[in-house]
C-alpha cells in the first residue's frame, strides 16, 4: 500500500514539474522559400563559371518571429571565353510575394562595385504542395516563361472598356462612430462590381441587392463601387450599429461622385501601386478574381497578389573578350522552422543549385556556413561539409553538384532522446496538465479517505472507553 502511494507521488510531481517547465505556442513548423543560384538568359552564353563561393553568414543573431536570418553572398568568378565583347543578360531569382521586396536590401556588385538592377514580378509557383515542399524541381524555363514583357490578355475584361466609379464621400461631426450603408440593386446577374473601403458586405441573390458598409467617426470616409455593365442607383443609410434592426442615423452628410473612366486607370487607385512596372501580375489578379466571382474588393486581388511567385533580379554585366569579372548578388535568407522533434526549433535552408547548368561551364563551387552562437551546429546536410575550428562549416566541389543544397542549424551536434523527450511535454502541455490536475484530485480524494478513515478509528477507540 505504501509503495502504491509513493510512486502516485512520483508520477504527479514529475508531470507537475514538466507542465511548469515547459510551455509551447505559436505554430509547430514555418515553411520557407528556397534561394537560386544566378542564372544566365542568353542563349548559347560564351561566360563560364570559373569559381563560385557561396557564403550563409548567421553570426549577426538576426531573428524574425519564425527565422533566424542569414545573410547571404554569392560571388562567381566569370569569364568571357568569346572572342567578342558582350553584354550578359542575368537575373538571380526569388520565390516570395510582391510586397517587401524594397525592404530586402538586395545588393549586385561587380567587381566590388554596386549595379542597378531592374525587379520582375512572374507568376505565382505551382510546384509547391500544401506541406511546402516542392513538387517538381525549378527549372529555368519555368522562370523566364512566367516573365515577360508582353501585354497579359485579359479572358474577363477589356483594357478600353469603360465603366462607372461612384465615390462616396462621408462625413459626420457626432463623436461616436456609426455605421454607413450603400445599397444598391444590379439588373444582370453577370453585372462585373469592384468596391473599395467598405468593411462590411451583404447580398440578396434573389434581387441581386448589394450593401457595402463601413464605419464612420470623426475623421472623413470615403467608399467606391466601380460597375463596369450598368449605371447603379444607390441609397445611402445610417444605422447605430451594424446590425438588422438598428437605430436609424441621420445626422450625417455624404455627396456621391460619379466618373466615367476605364478599367485600366481604375485599377492603377484600385490596388495603390506603381502599377506600370508589374502591370501584368495586377491584371492577371483581376482576371483570376473575375473568373471566380463578379463582386471584387480590395481584399480579393490583395489575396492573390499575396501569393507566392517568381521574382527576379534582372542586370546586365559588360565584358570585354577573354575578360573575367566577379559578380556578386548579396541578400537575406530565412529557413524553415521545425519543432516537431526538438523543443527549440531547427532551421533549414534551401537553395537551388542546378539553374547554375546554364552557363557555358561551371567549375569549383565553395559553400561556407558561418553558424550564429545560439546556433552554432549544422544538425544535417545533404552535401558534405566540414567543420573547421573556428565553427566555420565548409564544402568544395569541383564541378556543380548533382542535389541542391539543403542544410539545417540546431543549437546541438544532434537531437537526443532527451531532446525528443523534453519536446514531447512541451507539445502536450494541455494533456499533462490535465493528467497532472487529474492526479492531484485523486491524491487529494485518496488523502481525504485516508484522514477519514483514520479519525473513524479513533473515534471507535474512544467510543469504546
């Protein structure tokens, strides 16, 4: 009996004191995209890579909420085995959304001197699965042909066609925001509406009724509704609140302003851009919105131009014939996070190799790791690397390699079992306090009875005297 009561001991302040030390939020993993190697777009290119050193620098502890940052630089040695002088066309691809690219510090050099370079956005990438890794491998036709120059042609709207924008504008001096609707009834059920600055939308399909609503206090609003099939009779109410049965408001004034104007130009104040530089992405996101649904608003084409794409960093380096000049493209990496094992996260990094093919000949690739303190151990490669002493990771190979690069940090050589372990009471935290709340009752209920059973019998001890 005794024994019985010891080990229930044991086990609950060992789930205790796991529960306590050990506390998991946020996701479990955090896919990143892959890096790619420079590629050339000329054709038959005379320009050979004489030597390549890839660098992932992580000694700058830089961290976002679900990355540890690396910079990273790739410095190629080239040379113009022509005997004629050229321009290199290259562009050294991305896979990430359009917005934030400005604030990647992205730099190309040559020669240790800074180059401009020109961004293009492609199309989103379909090879990636919903577990983040990638279907197919990427190859460089698959880039150039989602980049090109050439006007998109739109299946779901015309460039020349024209149609209405009523702007509306709100006002109010009341202090306390209130709730301001615009209705209005389409006549064809295929009617094409674009609305903007609204938070609320309702519909009624049987009439083909439409409200879009937003909130209105102090400061001015303003809502648009673009129709681009029909002119729109539209009535605009006020209400206490948001709901069905609200207190009607009055004390409001509004003006509606109506300007004819086509597609093409609304569109440019639709998604507040510089519109002309990656005017094809912005229509293609129209159309695919069209495709789907006639009543589009802003957070409909932000979802698509939030996807995932091709961007590329497109420069021209002169050479002169036989000449060699370094080129180097320096940028910011991020890697997946994984703590399916581990109760600090792995972060693994990817980067595309094999676009480097393309150039004439690619010889003596140099890849080096230069680890952070937290994190100072590559935990796994796919390609060998050797850990000098200074914590330093390093590769050489003679010619391009076969796999592209996959490497992962850790704050350890390797994940022990206690590691897993540790990883397991933090990922069931809920469970174990459950269990250890569990436990504890029944502590607490077998300690009672035991109490109760022991002044029962001293309570008969006494009786009987």
């Amino acid at each position: 009996m005794k024994k019985w009561k010891i080990s229930i001991v044991i086990m609950a302040a060992v789930i205790l004191s796991g529960v306590i030390a050990y506390g998991n939020s946020g996701p479990v993993t955090w896919f990143q995209y892959p890096g790619i190697s420079m590629i050339t777009i000329d054709e038959d290119t005379p320009i050979t890579v004489l030597n390549e050193d890839l660098h992932f620098d992580f000694s700058e502890e830089e961290q976002n909420d679900f990355s540890l940052i690396g910079k990273v630089s790739a410095k190629y040695r080239m040379k113009n085995t022509g005997e004629e002088s050229i321009d290199s066309r290259m562009v050294f691809p991305f896979i990430k959304n359009m917005w934030g690219i400005e604030k990647d510090e992205i730099e190309v050099l040559v020669d240790g001197s800074p180059i401009d370079y020109k961004i293009y956005y492609g199309d989103s990438v379909r090879s990636i699965s919903a577990d983040g890794e990638f279907e197919a491998s990427i190859e460089l036709q698959d880039i150039l042909d989602s980049v090109t120059e050439e006007r998109y042609s739109p299946k779901h709207f015309n460039y020349e066609e024209k149609g209405t924008l009523y702007r509306i504008h709100l006002e109010t001096d009341r202090e306390e925001s209130f709730h301001v609707v615009a209705d209005f009834t389409t006549e064809m059920g295929s009617s094409r509406i674009l609305v903007k600055g609204n938070n609320s939308y309702g519909y009624d399909g049987e009439l083909n009724a439409f409200s879009v609503g937003t909130w209105l206090g102090e400061e001015k609003r303003v809502m648009e509704i673009f129709s681009l099939d029909e002119n729109l009779e539209i009535k605009i109410r006020g209400t206490q609140n948001a709901g069905s049965d609200a207190v009607e408001v009055t004390d409001f004034r509004y003006e509606i302003e109506e300007i004819e104007i086509d597609i093409e130009h609304y569109l440019i104040d639709f998604v507040d851009s510089v519109i002309d530089e990656y005017s094809n992405v912005y229509y293609i996101a129209l159309d695919q919105a069209l495709e789907s649904a006639r009543f589009i608003s802003e957070d409909h084409i932000s979802s698509l131009l939030n996807a995932s794409r091709y961007v590329l960093i497109a420069y021209e380096v002169p050479f002169e014939a036989q000449e060699e000049k370094t080129v180097e493209v320096r940028y910011s990496t991020l890697g997946s996070m994984d703590k399916r094992e581990t109760v600090k996260p792995t972060y693994t990094y990817n980067y595309f190799l094999h676009p480097a093919k393309y150039w004439k000949d690619f010889r003596d690739l140099t890849i080096r790791i230069t680890p952070s303190k937290d994190y100072p151990y590559v935990l796994k490669s796919n390609l060998p690397l050797v850990r000098e002493d200074d914590g330093t990771y390093i590769g050489t190979f003679e010619t391009l390699p076969v796999e592209d690069l996959s490497f992962t940090l850790f704050e350890k050589e390797e994940i022990t079992s206690t590691e897993k372990f540790r990883n397991a009471i933090d990922n069931n935290m809920y469970l174990l306090l459950f269990v250890g709340f569990a436990l504890f009752c029944i502590l607490s209920l077998v300690v009672f009875g035991l109490i109760v059973r022991k002044l029962l019998q001293l309570y008969s001890k006494v009786k009987k005297l």
